[in-house]
C-alpha cells in the first residue's frame, strides 16, 4: 500500500472519531454548565473542555470570550479550527474521496452523506435549542461510520489503518477528559453535589455511564473512575483497551510487511504494557495528573513515530 494511501485512511479514521468526541464533550458540558449556578464555574467547564479537546491555543487567539455561545461555535463549525466538528466531517470526506476505492460501498456513504447533511446546516443549528439535536446526529453518523468500516471491510492493510487512527484518536481523547478533570478525582474522599456532577460529567464524555454501574454497582467514587478509564480492559474507550487495539493493530500491519518493525512498534508495546501491569493505587498515589500528562505526551511521539515509519513517502 502506498503511504499515501495509508495517511489518507489513518486520517479517516481519527477525523471520525474526532468528531464524535467533540459531540460528546459539548453535550456533557452543556448539562454541566446548566447545572453549575455560578458564573465562573460555568466559564471553567468551557476552558477545560476547549484543553481537552487541544482547541485551547487556538480560541485564544480569536481574542473571543470565554461564553458558552463562541465556544460552541468555534467546536462546532468554525472553518478556521482544524478540530471543530464540521471541520473534521469535511476532512474526514476528503481524505475519504482520495482513497475511494479502498472503502466499501457502505462506508463511503456514511463519510459522503454526513458531509452532505454537515453542509446544510446553518446558523440556526447552533442554537440552544437545536445544537443538542445536532450534536446527537453526529454521534449517531460516527458510530455508524465505525460499523460500516468494523462489519463491512476486509481484515487488511486498508481496515488496519482505519482501525488504527481511529483507537489513536480514542486513546488520546480518554486520556485527556481524565487529565483536564484530574482535580474533580484526585485526593476527593466525600463529594458534594459539584463533585458528583463532575464525576458523571467524566463518564458522559467517554460514554462510560452505565459502564460504570454494571460494573461496579455503586456510588460514583473517584478512583474506581479512573480505573475504569484506564486499566478496564473491558470497556472499548479505556485507555488501555484502546492500546491494546494499537499494539495489535501495529503487530498486523508489522506482519503484512515482513516483520518490519520500528520505533512505533515499541512505544505501543511499552504503553500497553504499563497498563496492563498498572494498579490503579499506585496512579492515584503517583500523581493522577503527572501519569496521565506522561501518557499524553508518549501519545503524542508515539503518533509522530507512526506518521515517520508509515504515513510519510
């Protein structure tokens, strides 16, 4: 496969994924800023989800205030955020159209009919009283576009990169709602009303609700959170599910060319491989925040070495 064409379809995927996440993040944070009565504490929930979305630097430089209106436009549709989520569906179909052919049938339509209806929308979509209809359309045509690519392509080079953008961009989205919402988990013993919220408002953002409650069968408590989150290989969004999926995928790819292995390899191996043999007390006891600001920034070289050995010609 050319490396072209691999980019292309790796960028499928996290563009995908990317903007279901931002869906999800906004919708959690519109419950959250409804709920929280003062002023500042509705400015925070805006702040940190601009920081856990990586949109922080650049809302800044709009020079616009921190309100709820020109933080959801700037996540939603604003053309010049790379990461907002009309963006994404628009890069998401054009990385798509480049490697027509190595899609099926059904996920070319999931990409091109979404990018269709993302291009009818209008300034009346956005506001309060549309943008939760609109945000639920796009976690819906997300999760449709996964099926369409998990049920319908062959198991090879072309779903293998797919697969991979889409687990890198969900590993790095998990890591970064936990790290953004550290304080709300670390050191918390008794949460009042604003902590519970807080801790619902985590599991919401990574659609780990109900995930919690059936396994657990209790109260919301901090840190079976972050277990959860990070080291419960069972639920699809945690980060040591979606390393799991990272390795694996990077071993198949790895098979298909010989055997050939490089940097990428490693630092999937080695992530994996501290989760899997991670305990949840000694994260909280290390530094919830300095744990997960070091998976972020491995994250980030691990996706410099995977564009350096795959993506570049």
């Amino acid at each position: 496969m050319l490396s072209s064409t691999a980019e292309c379809l790796y960028w499928l995927g996290r563009y995908m994924e990317r903007a279901g996440n931002n869906a999800r993040g906004l919708q959690v944070t519109l419950r959250m800023s409804s709920l929280t009565g003062a002023v500042d504490r509705r400015d925070n929930a805006w702040r940190a989800l601009l920081t856990a979305s990586g949109c922080a630097p650049g809302f800044a430089e709009t020079g616009a205030a921190m309100t709820q209106a020109n933080v959801v436009r700037y996540l939603a549709a604003d053309a010049t955020n790379g990461s907002s989520i009309l963006s994404c569906i628009e890069a998401a179909r054009s990385n798509a159209r480049r490697v027509r052919t190595a899609l099926t049938t059904d996920m070319w339509e999931a990409v091109n009919e979404t990018w269709s209806e993302g291009r009818r929308t209008t300034e009346a979509t956005f506001t309060p009283d549309n943008l939760p209809a609109f945000l639920d359309w796009v976690k819906q045509r997300t999760i449709l576009f996964n099926g369409a690519y998990a049920d319908t392509m062959l198991r090879d080079e072309a779903w293998s990169f797919v697969r991979l953008g889409t687990m890198f961009e969900r590993a790095d989205n998990t890591a970064r709602v936990l790290d953004v919402h550290h304080h709300a988990l670390a050191g918390a013993e008794e949460g009042g009303a604003l902590a519970y919220v807080q801790w619902q408002a985590i599991l919401r953002s990574v659609s780990a609700l109900r995930a919690y409650q059936w396994v657990y069968h209790s109260r919301l408590d901090p840190e079976r959170i972050a277990e959860l989150l990070i080291l419960r290989p069972e639920l699809p969004r945690s980060m040591i599910a979606c390393y799991a999926r990272i390795e694996e995928t990077l071993d198949g790819i790895a098979a298909l060319h010989g055997g050939r292995r490089g940097e990428c390899h490693r630092l999937a191996g080695e992530m994996h491989a501290r989760l899997r043999f991670g305990r949840v007390e000694d994260i909280m006891s290390g530094g919830l925040h300095e744990f997960l600001t070091a998976m972020v920034n491995r994250n980030l070289e691990l996706g410099r070495q995977i564009q350096e050995f795959y993506l570049q010609a």
